[in-house]
C-alpha cells in the first residue's frame, strides 16, 4: 500500500465522475476501477467514496438505480447525468490546464528563467 | 471616408453582437445549470425527509454489499472467509461514521439538528412561568401586533366572502365598471332585460336597489325604516321562505298590481309585536297603503340590515329611465364556474344592446363576488386598492417593531440561561440545535399570543356596536369579521414570522463566535453578553415613539374636549341653535315613478319646508330659521371643484372642498357677515348665471389671495359632463365645515330653492336653552305632515359627526399603541437593568469592598439607561413638533403647537417616570448587594 499516492484534495469527486463515466457501476466498482486504470497507484479511502458518491447524487451529477451485481447481489448502480457528463467535460478540461501548467513549471530549467 | 467609417462601426457592432450574444449564451447557461442542481437538491433533500427509513436502509444495503463484496475478493485471493470478512470490516471503517458522514453529504445532517423535540416545548413553557412579568409584557405586544398584521387582508377576505345563505358560493353580482373612474356604472333597465334573456351561465337574475322607507305606525308617526325595491327572483336566489305568509311574487311587479310588501322578522316584533295576524294588515309606506303579504324570519336582511321588501315595478326595470343604485346579481347555473360566467358576460352581443349601458365601449362588465357588488370594489377585492399595500405593510411595520422588543426581552431571558447553554454546548450541541431551542420556546410565547390576540379580536369584534362607533348603520349582515380557519392559520404563520424574528436573532446574537469562546472558558464569571447597539437604538426609538404617540392620543382628547365648547373656532355660536332633521315619507318611493313623480315630490317638499318655517318663525322665541344641505359644525359633503383660468390636465381638475347648498337667507339666519361682496337673493335662484359664496380660507388657498368678486368656479365629477360656471359674488368667514378642525378647510355654498334639500337640516337660532324647544318642533312638524320622519333634534353645539367618530376611533387606536409601546419601554428597560446588575454583581461587590459610596455606584449602572431615556424623550419631542405641525395651515402651527405643548410635556412625563421606575426597581437590588456575598457569589 505504501507505493500508493494520496489523492489530491478536490481530486475525489473528479476520479469518481470519470470511473462512472466509463459505464454503469456499484460502488464498490467504482473503488476497483479506479484503482486498476490507475494501475494501482490511487487508492481510495473506503470511507470516503460513499460521502463522496451521495454529494455526487445530490448535486444531480450523477443517477442511482438498485440492480444485480456480478456475484449477484443486489447492488446500488451509479451512472452519470448529462449535467453530470458537462461538469465531468469542464473538470477535465480545467485539471488538464493545472496539470500541464504544474508539469511545466516543474520541469523549467535554469535557462528557461 | 464615409464608407471606411461605417465598415469600422458595422464590424464593430458585429463584433459587440457577437460577444454579447456570446455572453447571453454562457449566462442562460449557466443559469440552467444552477437551475438543474438547484432542482437536483431538492428533489433529493425532499426524499432524505420524505422517506427517511427508506434512505437509511439502503445507505446499510449498499455498505453491506461493499463490505460482502471486498470480502469475496480477499477469499479469491486465498484468504479464509472469516478472516476475510473481518479484513473487509476493518478496511471499511466505521460504518456509523460514514453514515453520518453520508447524510451531511445529502443535507440530512442541518435538518436533523433543526428537528424539535417535545421538550423544546415543554422548555419554552417552562420559560413563560419562569420569568411572568417578561411572558406577560411579550404577550401584550404579540397579542396586539399579530392581530393587527392580521387585519388587513382578513377585511380583505372578509369582503369577499359568499353569502350567509350561499354555503356552495354561488351567487354572484352582475356590474358595470368604468376603469377610468374606477367605479361601477349603474345598469339600466335594458341591462338587466339583455343579462336575463342571454345569460346562460345564471339559473336566475335578480335586480334590487335599497331605499329608505317612511313606515307609519297605528298613532301617525313616521319612522324610516331601511327597505328594498326587489324583483320577486331575490327570494328563490337566497333560498329563504318566509315565516309568514308568501315571498313575493312575479305577478307583483306587474303594472297595476296592488301594492304589496314582505316585512323582516325584527320590524315584526319591534313594531308589531309579532302580530300573528300580520299577513293582511296594511302599512302605510310613504303615505301610500302597502298590504303585508309574509314576514321573513329572523336574520333575513338582504342587501345590509333590510327589514322592507317592496317588489321591484316592471315599469322601473323596462322603463327608459336608468333607476338610481339598481343592481344585479344571480345565481351561478350548476356546473358554470365564475369565469365560464364571466368569459360569457364578457361575449353578450353589445349590438343586441343598443340602448343599453352595456353598449358602452367603455364600461366593462364584470362578474364580482356580492360584497364587491354591494361595496362598489374594483375587480380585484381591496388588495388591489392602491392604499391596501400601505395598511398592510404598515401593519407588518408594527408587528415588526412588537417583535423587535420581545426579541429583547428573550435576549435578556437567554441571556441569564448563559450555564445550561454552556453545558448543553459541552455535551455536543451544535449551534444549530441551541437557535431552534431558543426559537422553539419563542415559537411558544408567540402561538400563546396569537391565540390571545385572536380570541380577544373575535370577543371584542362580536361586542362593539358599530352603529353607535360609526354613528352610520351597522355593518352589512354579510360582512363576518369574526375569526375564520383561514384567519387561524395565517394568525399561526404571523406567530411564525414573529418567532423568526423575536427568537432566532437573539439567539444567533447569543451563541455567536465571542460566546462560544467564552463558554469555553471553564472559569468564565458571566457570560461576557452584552446588550449591544441594536438593542439601545431600539430602546430610544421605542421612548420616542411613545413620547410622540402619547402626545397625539392627548393632543386628540384634549381637542376633542374642546370641541364642545369652541364657538370661536366654528364662527357660529353654535350652543344657541337647535338642529332638527327631516326626511319627507315618500324618499325610497318615488324611485318607481320617473321624472313626474320626482316633480311632485319636490313640490310637496318645497311646501312642506315653507310651511314648517314659517310656522316655526312664528314660536316664541325663535329669532330665526334656515335650511341647508349641512349645518356648522356637521360633516360638509366633499365635491371637487375647479376654479375658472388654473390650466391643467383633466385628470388633475378641480380640487376637494367642502360645500352645502344652503337656502338664501342662510348667512343671515347664523348671524354671519358677508365679508365682501353680497349674501344670495332670491334672484339667484331663477336666473340663468349660478352664483356661489366662499368662505376666506377659499381665497386663500385656491385663489391665491386674489379678490374673490367676480371670479368662476364650477363643480368637476369624473367621468361626467361638467357642470355649470357659478360666479363668486361673495366671502364669508369659516363657519365650521367639519368638526374636527372647523376653522379650516376650503368651504363652498350655493344657494337651493326649498323643496331640493333631503333630507333637510333646520338650525333654529332660538338663543338660551335650545333643547327646551324640541317638543314644540316635534307638534308643529307633526301639525305640519304627519308623515314627516323627524330625526332627535340636538343642539347644533352638540352635533357629533363621522369626523368625530373617526377622531374617537383614531385616539383609542392611539391609547392603545401608547399602553403597548409604554409596556415595551418598561420592560426593556427593565430587562437590560436587570441583565446588566446580575453580570456585574461582582463588579458592585468589589466597588463597595473599595469604599465606593452606594449612590455612585447606583448611578454608573443606571447611566446606560437614563441616557437612553434622554435621548428618546428628546427625539420623541422632536417627532411629536413635527407631526404637529401642518405644512398647509401656517397660522395654525402656533395655536397647535401651544395647545399640544402641555401633552407633549406631560407625554414626557409619562413615559419619563415609568422608563425611571423600571431603573429604579432592580437599582434596589444593587443597593442589597453585600461585597461579601458578591465575591464569594463568583469566585
């Protein structure tokens, strides 16, 4: 677990929308895809996904429907709302900017001063 | 160049459409999307309250399903399934925890702190025996304050109200309204005629007009009795039979039809001890034989307080004259709505209505609940009165100033509650939960007050005899103002709205950031609360107010007092005339009978006033006798009226002043100078050029000083041809046109030739003792016709009109605010006294220990509060200078201002000396203070 990054402040609800944006999942799916297309380097407090998900829902970003899941269990499915899908669009977009920005700023060297 | 300059503004302009519409775009955008979470929250917050247990159980189902989950993975990857089950729990957490996490997250977590409890209540009860000086002082000011925010819109409701005998609300009246003049149009006979035959949306149409009727009794004497011309419909639509005998029926409208009448249950047993034999009788109406055909039982009053149905005539509803205040109603077909009824009234054909008012492109037919019929209110009810917003937000003005005391009387309560708050906080309340306590037991007090309040309005409501308040007739029997559901739960909204404000401020004041941290320090001596700059700011507004409320209410009485016995200001020696009022019996009759009838009746009224004047003259005595429309000293009827040159539009013409036809030798019978130019003769009367005689405060105001001989002024109405010039010929002083302020206002006479004043008003100069002289008219006007209806004659000295009635309601309503902003004022004061004492108890204690002299220490608590006192009574002097003081009278001022000078004083007294008492009272305790005890007390 040790070789595991914290996730960013602020970051939580933007790997969430992109987990659900991938196709309907449970919430304990959501954990495990995250974890795999991180391939393993972001690891979520168990605790903290479901706060997370239900102010996810609150804010109309995403939908909840009660289904079977793969072991069937009955399971809670979440996927994402079209007003999610914009909000989704617009995070990612504003992360890209910061990520490049940070990216570049780390990488300057002595000449680009 | 040209071309250059519009290409560069043509792509500027593009280039500004293009960000703007841009910037539109990005706007309503996001305001959709605001729109949408804003609807997503709800939405979700109304199911977290909505089904709370289903929430929570699938908040456990879904943990569950993790936890299940991760554990079969971890038995895949080869872990035993207990130890897997127990790995899965651990690296879950706890679930308690992220359930209370989870449901802050859906906005459950503020509502669940907002949740009252039973014992929020049984606390706030608790409060109200606890401290019953600050319960009762609180419930005073709600139980004022909600009732009055109350009022308006209950009147308002109150006059739209169905019928008594309309349960299912389906009677409507059926009008004619001018929007230009915002009033209604009286239909003609050809109206009713068009409703009744294409109206299909009424089951029946009926037309009525009140009339007051001269009824005879069995010894010749006359009384007015209030009746109704009806058609026969009336008694089907109201749903009502008669006690006795029949309603009336179709066949007595008819021309040539004996006269018949259907008499009321209270004119039965009052005037004819409810003769069983009544049917049948005759009564003589007006001098004219009626035969009683019924008598409706009691509580029959249509329109208003009727007690007279005599049948409407045929001649009258197919006659081409238009009878005075005729109006329609009818009952709704079942299975029209209103506004089916309205849609359709709206459609009539106005080319079948040739001849008729409907034909007027301008009025608009409306179809209006009774007693916006009854009452002439424009479509809208009261609420759409221009001056409705006004009342009701004045009203909400008061309620709000009532709470803002009480909220310093709850600050001051919570205040010294400082350790159980403390505590309360320490074993986990939030903020939250303390400001619904704090509102909750507020909510008490005012719901308590509400209740009061509205059970004492309905009490007081149901005892007042509006007739003796109002000196007219008593409210219509239709007008309910006594309490309703819907008055009920609004009264709870207002305790609501009262609680909001008098509980949550205080108790966001008190649980704020320095509090808390002061709560936290375990060795706090008090509470470190202060009472702050609202509550002084509102501790002087309230003395100033008071100061200047209770000047007015003295100002009011003192000049009501003097009423009586101001001769000099009404110009007349009023005390030394007898006031008689007569109407002649056929008034209410002759409605029927067109322009002939109304002839005769002028003859035989002429006559009749001749007669009794001079019959009168003759009395030992009398010096002197006259006729007008209204006396000195009694209510001028208001007309407006435009004075020949002022230019300006026709909205704005003409301006209100008070007038009185009046007969020639008027202004000599009340011994009153012409100042200038001439008194009326009886030249005026005949010849073609009116005349007109003002009093000086006429040329002052709207003559602007200029000589008055000479110059024209006419009547105005709106919405009516304009009448005649009358040339000034000449100016009298001010002989009292109203009561209340008799010395000023414009005034207006013209002379009437006799027979065109009714009722008429005789002022009988018969020098001392009038009064001794009112058995002898009573003889001679019975000598004269013994028809005639004789109204109690009075000295003119003693005349009360509904100027007075108005200053008497005005002065109560004024004593009444003045005993609660008194009581506000105390108790505020009080309370803060109290407050301040109690926390510095130790600082007394050690000031005294110091050698202090008691009396000095005294004085640094009470310095607060005197400088308040002070403050207020100044600025309340200064309000009251400025109510007093008339911005159109100048000469006025002075005299006002000395005459109010003494209430404004003994105003400052008052309030003075009861804000002083309330220092005083808890100052004795400071004095009882032993240094020793007040150390130990803290330390």
């Amino acid at each position: 677990m040790t070789d595991k990054a914290d996730i960013l402040p602020g970051t939580l609800d933007l790997l969430i929308l992109k987990a659900v944006s991938l196709g309907e999942v449970h919430g304990y799916g959501v954990l495990l895809r995250i974890e795999r297309v991180s391939g393993g380097a972001l690891a979520i407090q168990q605790g903290a996904l479901y706060p997370a998900l239900y102010r996810l829902e609150h804010q109309g970003l995403i939908r909840s429907e009660w289904g079977r899941s793969e072991n069937n269990r009955r399971a809670k499915f979440y996927r994402l709302t079209p007003e999610g899908r914009r909000r989704f669009g617009e995070e990612k977009a504003s992360w890209k900017r910061l990520s490049d920005a940070m990216a570049l700023t780390l990488t300057a060297t002595p000449q680009e001063v | 160049m040209v071309n250059g300059l519009v290409a560069r503004l043509s792509s500027l302009v593009q280039g500004l459409v293009a960000r703007l519409s841009s910037l539109v775009q990005g706007l309503v955008a996001s305001l959709s999307s605001l729109a949408q979470g804003l609807v997503a929250r709800a939405r979700s917050l109304l199911r977290g309250i909505g089904s709370r247990s289903t929430v929570e159980a699938e908040m456990r189902e879904e943990f569950r399903h993790h936890i299940e989950s991760r554990a079969d993975d971890l038995v895949h990857q080869g872990m035993p399934r207990r130890a897997a089950a127990r790995q899965a729990h651990r690296e879950f957490g706890h679930t308690e925890t992220h359930r209370e996490h989870a449901r802050a997250a859906r906005g459950l977590r503020l509502l669940d702190q907002m949740r009252f409890s039973w014992i929020d209540v049984r606390l706030g009860v608790r409060m109200l025996t606890k401290h019953p000086m600050l319960t009762l002082v609180s419930v005073f000011a709600l139980a004022i304050g909600i009732p009055v925010g109350l009022a308006p819109m209950h009147l308002a409701n109150a006059v739209e109200a169905p019928l008594p005998e309309d349960p299912d609300d389906r009677i409507r009246g059926i009008r004619l309204w001018d929007p230009v003049t915002a009033s209604p149009v009286t239909p003609n006979a050809r109206d009713f005629d068009l409703w009744s035959r294409e109206l299909t949306g009424f089951s029946s149409l009926a037309a009525f007009r009140a009339a007051t009727v001269q009824v005879e009794s069995d010894d010749g004497r006359a009384a007015a009795v209030e009746g109704a011309h009806v058609t026969a419909s009336i008694f089907e639509i109201l749903g009502r039979a008669p006690q006795l005998g029949r309603a009336l029926a179709v066949g007595d409208q008819a021309s040539g039809a004996p006269d018949v009448v259907v008499i009321g249950h209270d004119l039965w047993a009052s005037r004819f001890a409810t003769d069983p034999d009544m049917v049948g009788r005759t009564l003589r109406l007006g001098g004219v034989p009626h035969t009683v055909v019924g008598v409706m039982p009691a509580g029959f009053l249509f329109p208003a307080r009727q007690q007279l149905w005599i049948p409407l005539r045929d001649e009258v509803l197919t006659g081409a004259g238009t009878p005075e205040h005729l109006r329609v109603l009818g009952r709704l077909s079942s299975g029209t709505t209103a506004e089916e009824a309205q849609a359709e009234l709206g459609s009539v054909r106005r080319a079948e209505a040739a001849d008729s008012r409907t034909a007027d492109e301008r009025v608009v037919p409306e179809v209006v609940p009774f007693g916006m019929l009854y009452i002439g209110l424009p479509r809208g009810g009261l609420v759409s009165e221009p001056g409705f917003l006004f009342f009701q937000l004045l009203a909400l003005a008061l309620l709000l100033v009532a709470c803002g005391n009480v909220s310093m009387l709850i600050f001051a309560r919570t205040a010294t509650r400082f350790r159980e708050l403390a505590v309360r906080t320490a074993l986990g309340a939030s903020r939250m939960r303390i400001v619904c306590q704090i509102f909750a037991e507020t909510l008490v007090l005012a719901v308590l007050s509400a209740g009061i309040g509205v059970i004492a309005i309905d009490w007081i409501l149901g005892r007042i005899d509006f007739a003796m308040l109002t000196g007219e007739a008593a409210l219509p029997y239709w007008l309910s103002l006594g309490i309703t559901g819907e008055a009920m739960v609004r009264a709870l909204a207002l305790a609501v709205l009262s609680a909001t404000v008098a509980g949550v401020v205080p108790a966001i004041r008190i649980t704020g950031k320095d509090v808390q941290q002061s709560i936290r320090r375990v060795d706090a001596p008090a509470s470190g609360i202060r009472f702050g700059g609202v509550t002084s700011t509102l501790v002087v507004a309230d003395v100033a107010v008071s100061v200047a409320v209770i000047a007015l209410a003295l100002g009011l009485a003192d000049r009501m007092m003097s009423v009586q016995a101001s001769d000099h200001l009404v110009g007349v020696s009023a005390d030394e005339y007898l006031a008689v009022e007569f109407r002649l019996a056929d008034d209410g009759i002759r409605g029927g009978g067109g322009a002939a009838a109304e002839r005769m009746f002028t003859e035989r009224l002429a006559s009749t006033q001749q007669r009794l004047v001079e019959r009168l003259l003759a009395e030992p005595g009398v010096r002197s006798v006259t006729v007008a429309e209204a006396l000195p000293r009694m209510d001028h009827p208001s007309r407006r009226v435009e004075v020949d040159g002022t230019e300006v539009s026709d909205r704005e013409r003409g301006r209100y002043v008070r007038t009185a036809r009046v007969d020639v030798g008027f202004f000599d019978a009340l011994d009153q100078p012409v100042l200038s130019g001439r008194a009326f003769d009886f030249a005026d009367l005949e010849g073609d050029a009116p005349v007109a005689i003002v009093n000086t405060v006429f040329v002052e105001r709207l003559l602007g000083g200029r000589d008055a001989l000479g110059q024209r002024v006419r009547f105005v109405v709106a919405g009516a041809e304009d009448g005649p010039w009358h040339e000034i010929v000449g100016v009298v002083g001010h002989l009292g046109t109203n009561i209340v302020n008799p010395e000023g206002g414009p005034a207006l006479y013209v002379p009437a030739a006799p027979g065109t004043i009714h009722p008429a008003r005789l002022a009988i100069h018969v020098g001392n003792a009038p009064e001794s002289l009112a058995p002898r008219v009573r003889e001679v006007l019975a000598d004269v016709d013994p028809t005639v209806a004789l109204e109690p004659p009075v000295v003119l000295s003693r005349v009360r009109q509904g100027d007075w009635y108005l200053m008497v309601a005005v002065a109560g309503g004024l004593a009444l605010l003045a005993g609660v902003l008194v009581a506000l004022v105390a108790s505020g004061v009080y309370a803060m006294m109290s407050y301040s004492i109690s926390e510095r108890t130790r600082e007394i204690g050690i000031r005294s220990a110091l050698g202090a002299p008691r009396q000095r220490v005294v004085l640094t608590i009470l310095r607060r509060s005197l400088t308040q006192l002070g403050i207020g009574a100044l600025l309340g002097i200064a309000l009251a200078a400025f109510i007093f003081t008339d911005p159109d009278g100048g000469a006025r001022q002075t005299t006002l201002i000395e005459a109010l000078g003494a209430s404004v004083g003994l105003a400052v007294g008052i309030v003075g000396i009861i804000g002083v008492l309330s220092c005083l009272v808890p100052a004795r305790r400071i004095l009882a203070v032993e240094s020793s005890a007040a150390l130990r007390a803290e330390g």
